[in-house]
C-alpha cells in the first residue's frame, strides 16, 4: 500500500515537472514585451448613414420652393440630415466633428440649420456617413469609396447614359475624401467622429427626368477603407438608396 502512495507521488511529481519544462518553453518564445490587446481586433466598426435614402418627386416643380409638394418630397430627408448633424447629448451621443471636417463639407453644411434649398430643392442632395464608435479606433488613415452596389454598371449605363466612374467623376462629392490623424476614441473629450459628407449633383438631368425619359433609381455603397475586407457590412461598410422621378 505504501508503495503505490510513493508511485503516485513519483508520478505527480513527473508531472509537475513535465509541465513546467513546457511553460518554460513557451515563454521563452514570446516577445520581451507585447501590446495589450485593442477591442478594435473584435469589435469591428459599423457604419451609418443619414438619411438612409434620398427620394425625390415632383421634379416638375423644380425651383419653386414655396411649392408645397415638391417641398414635401425632400423636406423629411433635410430634416433628418439636420438633426443628425446638430443632435444633442439628451436625445443621444452628441457628435464630436472636428471643425476642418465641418469646413469640408462646402454646402452640405448648409444642412446644420436646417435650410436645403441649395441641396436637394437643387437636385444636389447631401447624406452623411459616420464609423461607429469603436474603443482605440481608428489608428490609421482612412479612405471613402463609393461603390454602386444596384444595378449592374451595365445597366446603370444603359439607363443613365454614362459609365458608373464617369457619374462618380462629375455627379458625385465626397468631403473629406480622405481622413487621417483623428483622435481615437478613448472616453475623452477630445475624441473626433469619423464622418464625411456625399453630395450628389442631379442638376443637370432635370429636364430629362421632367420629361420622363430618364428615372435614377440605384444603391449606392460608401466604404470606410482601412485595409480591412470590402463591402462588408458591419465593417465599414454601408449603402443607401437613390429615387429621383416625376411622378
């Protein structure tokens, strides 16, 4: 009896020996020192967009901004984008933006008090994309692309008579178009929110679309790229919707 109880003692022993050779062997592989983790590698950023969509009729009433249904058309969208950008800390998170970012947004800004008549009552309707956000982020520089998530570019030619990157190139304003060295959020006061203002330009299409020959009806995608996978919701990456018609 006694010579089992010493046996598995020895054998205890072996263990505690075992493991701790392996212990020793696996620090002695780590680096001297190493950062403490960021929530940022497992929460990753979402995005948001107001106003979410752009819907726009009665463009026969172009211009006369008294008219109360062409008002009606666009009224809600300039709403929304106002309070978005002047939203206070009792209803929710009041937005930190810096004020060159605000200097960027030409007449988007306009949107602040509330006025849209050089926005959408012109056809040139602005929306506004912000991260969400994340402890620690972002760390790095940031680049907006927009991407046309519906139709097919094929069609999208087809139906507005110009390549997807030639309507990007001429109809479409991203402020800033690049962002770098903002201040993470930390809980701090100092922190900025990552946001940028799209303007899209309709301006010249009114007579078509008064005509009814041309109809714009397509999603756009706005992606916050940090070198991170594409057009990956949840992760930088947002779409909205485009509806501009007569009728």
């Amino acid at each position: 009896m006694a010579q089992e109880e010493e046996t598995k003692q020895d054998e205890i022993c072996f263990l505690i020996a075992f493991f701790a050779v392996c212990y020793s062997v696996m620090f002695s592989t780590l680096p001297p020192t190493s950062e403490a983790p960021k929530l940022s590698t497992w929460i990753k950023p979402g995005q948001i967009i107001f106003p979410d969509s752009i819907s726009i009729r009665h463009v026969n009433q172009f211009g006369e901004q008294n008219d109360i249904d062409f008002m009606e058309s666009f009224d809600g969208n300039v709403n929304n984008a106002a309070s978005f950008l002047t939203r206070e800390p009792t209803s929710s998170p009041a937005l930190n933006i810096r004020q060159n970012t605000l200097d960027s947004f030409g007449n988007c800004s306009d949107l602040r008090s509330g006025s849209g008549l050089s926005t959408y009552a012109q056809l040139q309707p602005c929306v506004f994309a912000k991260l969400n956000r994340v402890f620690d982020f972002p760390d790095r520089n940031i680049s907006i692309n927009l991407i046309l998530d519906f139709p097919s570019e094929d069609r999208f030619e087809s139906e507005m008579e110009m390549t997807f990157e030639d309507f990007k190139a001429n109809h479409i304003t991203v402020r800033p178009s690049s962002i770098d060295n903002y201040v993470p959020f930390r809980n701090t006061d100092d922190y900025e929110d990552v946001v940028a203002a799209i303007q899209l330009d309709f301006s010249s299409m009114v007579q078509d679309i008064q005509d009814g020959t041309k109809v714009v009806d397509f999603r756009l995608g706005v992606q916050f790229d940090w070198g991170q996978s594409q057009e990956s919701f949840g992760n930088g990456f947002e779409t909205f919707d485009i509806s501009i018609r007569e009728d």
